[in-house]
C-alpha cells in the first residue's frame, strides 16, 4: 500500500508521509470492521502485545519487554 498523503498514527499522533515506512491495521471486531494506520513504532508495539512478549501499555515507552502476566 502506498499513500499518497500524510496521515496521522491513530494511536500516538505521529505523522505518516508518503514514501514512510508505517503499519496497517485491518480487524474485524463485534462492531464492525476497523481499518487504520499505525506508525513503525506502534507498529512493533502492537505485534509485540500480539506476540505477547510485552507488557507495555499505550503511550508507555518504559517496558521491559517480558512478557505479561
């Protein structure tokens, strides 16, 4: 996916320009399909919670990177 203007990461704010790395995120929840972008760095912190190898919450920049409880 390329994009052809700027966008802002839905979860920090963080501008997204054309020709930048960045996550896209497409789920089907219980209220309907959510299809948003992340920069690189949410990105990484929202497969790492996935992967559960993380117990960093939103915004939180201080993990230590094991996993949660």
């Amino acid at each position: 996916m390329t994009l052809r203007r700027s966008h802002d990461c839905v979860r920090c704010g963080t501008s997204i320009d054309p020709g930048e790395e960045f996550g896209a995120v497409d789920v089907l929840d219980p209220v309907g399909e959510l299809q948003v972008l992340v920069c690189v760095d949410c990105a990484a912190d929202l497969r790492a919670f996935l992967d559960g190898t993380t117990n960093r919450k939103p915004g939180d920049s201080s993990g230590s990177g094991d996993p949660a409880d």
